[in-house]
C-alpha cells in the first residue's frame, strides 16, 4: 500500500479522537467550550512498509479547573516533527491515506450551589426560631417584673382599704373621734370618758405626795394599769429595806409579797404615754409615804412588793368633779374642777391649787389614747 496506513492492524477508533486524511482540507483543532486551543500538527513521514501515527497534542490555557478527563495513550513514532503555530491553531494537511488524531479536551464547569425556595424558606424559618428563643426569656422577665408590681400595688390597695376600715371602726365605737376639725362635747358617761378619767384621775394623798407629772408620777400612774393577774406571789430575796423607806419585807404569815416583771410595767406605761416613751426602771413610790411601795431588784429583773408599817391619816380634803370632755379631730380633752379644803389649824400646801384642770389625750397610730398633758386652765 503506497504512502498509506495498514487498516487491517491500525485503522482502530479511538474514543474522543478524530482522523483525518492526507489529501482531505486543513481542520481546525480547536475546544468548543475553552476558547481557542493550540494544535501541533505533526507530519508523518512515508515508511513503505511501516505505518504511521500521527498524534495531535493540544496545549490549551484554561482559566477553570479542569475535571480529569481519561486520558488515551498514543505511541509516539520517532519521525514525528511537531509544527508550534502563532496564529490561529491549524492542522496541517497531510496525506489522504494518514490517520490524523484529534483530542477534545472539555472544560471544568465549576459548580455554584443555587439557593432554591425551599432553602430559603428552611433559612428563614431557623432564623425566626432564634429570635423567638430569645424573646422568649425577656418576655418572661417582663411578664415576672409586671405580676410583682400588681401584687405590690394590691397589697399597698390593700393596707390603704384595711386602715381606712379601722379608722371607720374607730369612728364608729369611739364616737369621740371627729373628722371635720370641728370640736364636739361627748357624753361623761360614756366608756371612753370614763375609762380616760379613770387613768389619771388623783386622790388627795396623791396630790399631797406628788401633783407633777414627772417620771415618778408616770411610773405610778403605769403601775396602777397592771392587771392582778399579771401579779403573782414571790419572796424578799434582795430586798433592800434602806432603799424605800418605810417599805419592808419580810416574810410572815400574814404577809407573802407579790411581784411581777420589769416588761410588763413598761408596756403599761407604752400603752399609757406612747410608745416614744422610755422611763428607767426604779422604785414605785410618791414622795416618802406608804403609796407605791413596789421596789425595783435588777438581779431579779422584777418589781417586789414592800409593807409600809403605818400610815398616817391626812386633815385635807378636796372636790373633783369632770365638768367636760369634747372631741377635736384625733384629741380629747377632759375638764375637771377641783377644790381643796384645809382646816383652820392646817394651811393648804402651796402645790395644791384649786381650779379647773384640762387632761389633754392623743389618738396614736396603736389606737391607744395615750396621756400627754395636765394643765390649770383657771
């Protein structure tokens, strides 16, 4: 076979390769989708008995990756002489009998992941869930701080709505209390006139031992609220016989003391004066007499009581009479009038003063009418 190819052992077909013959029109070795590509065209020289292989290896500059194509492996034949072109890449003709091979080679198509509806919608979704978890502890934060005000504000509604009923109540079965700034006369015989009265009111031993309301004189009058059954029986341990005089102790059978505890004369005498009010503990006993007569033992922490021996009778007399009791706001104030009588061998005392006298008493916040002043109104 001149100048050919032997078909019978050559003329194979080589996937992805193309073959030209010598005598067919120049073809064009170029990528369809990588641009331009560059050939070497190789011409094969004749062999009378020899075939020849003409091997086309393109050499292309892909800007993309490329993806590995399999490649054909192709016997190089010594006499072949590659051709590098400048232009445009050509393959040069070569005869009609001559196989020419051509190598496609296909670029890399980069893959960019395409955001579908359904992506998008997953996206916002997570995204949502987010924000709910994070609103969710600040609502709950809020909706605790918002249950505590309103519990502070009915409890405050609460304590306004429970003094506003006791002060009703008062109003109502304390019927001195008035309102309206206007004074108002209350009955003499009323529990509330009578029980103040009670509290204060002197005998005229007592107004010769003591007519001041000093300490010693609130210390009695406080003395004089205790309830016997805040007394019980005790002893004369530690009992000073030089302290009270002419207080005694001494345990007989006609005579057992009686006691009772520091905390409860204070109390009375809080009830009594107000709160505000602090008098240390001391003996209970108007100027040198037999009145009192309860001695104060700190190492005991109690009030004993002391037996005065004798005590002598009293030429003086007085009148007292409540006149008036009247009502301003939260005050009443008790009207007496009192007369004292000598004898004609026996001038009265200079501290005792007949006259109108004005006990003066305050509502507190306890509700207590508690004992502020005693005064010579005439």
């Amino acid at each position: 076979m001149d100048n050919g190819v032997n078909n019978t052992t050559n003329n194979q077909t080589i996937p992805g390769v193309k073959v030209a013959m010598p005598d067919a029109a120049p073809v064009d070795a170029s990528t369809a989708d990588a641009g331009a590509a560059l050939s070497n065209a190789v011409r094969i020289n004749e062999q009378p008995s020899q075939p020849v292989m003409t091997s086309v290896v393109p050499v292309a500059s892909v800007p993309a990756p490329v993806v590995p194509v399999a490649q054909q492996t192709v016997q190089p034949v010594t006499t072949m002489a590659p051709v590098m072109q400048t232009q445009a890449p050509v393959i040069q003709p070569v005869p009609s009998s001559q196989p020419v091979v051509q190598q496609t080679i296909q670029p890399a198509v980069t893959s960019t992941p395409v955001m579908t509806d359904a992506t998008s919608d997953n996206t916002s979704e997570v995204t949502d869930n987010k924000k709910k978890k994070n609103k969710k502890p600040k609502n709950k934060l809020a909706r605790f701080f918002f249950f505590i005000i309103i519990l502070l504000g009915i409890g405050c509604a609460g304590l306004w709505y429970y003094h506003q009923q006791q002060m009703a109540m008062m109003r109502y079965k304390c019927t001195p209390v008035s309102t309206n700034g206007e004074s108002k006369e209350l009955d003499l015989n009323s529990t509330i006139v009578k029980d103040l009265y009670g509290k204060v009111s002197t005998t005229i031993r007592e107004d010769i031992a003591n007519n001041e309301l000093n300490d010693d004189m609130k210390l009695y009058l406080a003395f004089r609220q205790i309830a016997n059954s805040d007394l019980y029986e005790s002893n004369c341990n530690k009992f000073s016989t030089t302290s009270m005089e002419p207080f005694t102790c001494e345990v007989k059978a006609t005579f057992v003391p009686k006691a009772f505890k520091s905390s409860v004369l204070q109390t009375e005498v809080k009830k009594l004066f107000g709160d505000d009010t602090n008098i240390a503990n001391k003996n209970i006993q108007l100027g040198k007499g037999c009145i009192g007569g309860y001695q104060y033992i700190p190492e005991r922490d109690e009030y004993v009581q002391g037996q005065c021996g004798s005590q002598g009778a009293t030429l003086y007399k007085v009148d007292k009479e409540l006149i008036g009791a009247t009502s301003t706001e939260s005050t009443i104030v008790l009207t007496e009038k009192v007369k004292y009588y000598g004898t004609e061998a026996l001038d009265l005392p200079a501290k005792l003063v007949s006259g109108t006298y004005k006990y003066t008493f305050r509502l507190d916040m306890n509700y207590n009418y508690i004992y502020v002043s005693k005064e010579l109104a005439s």
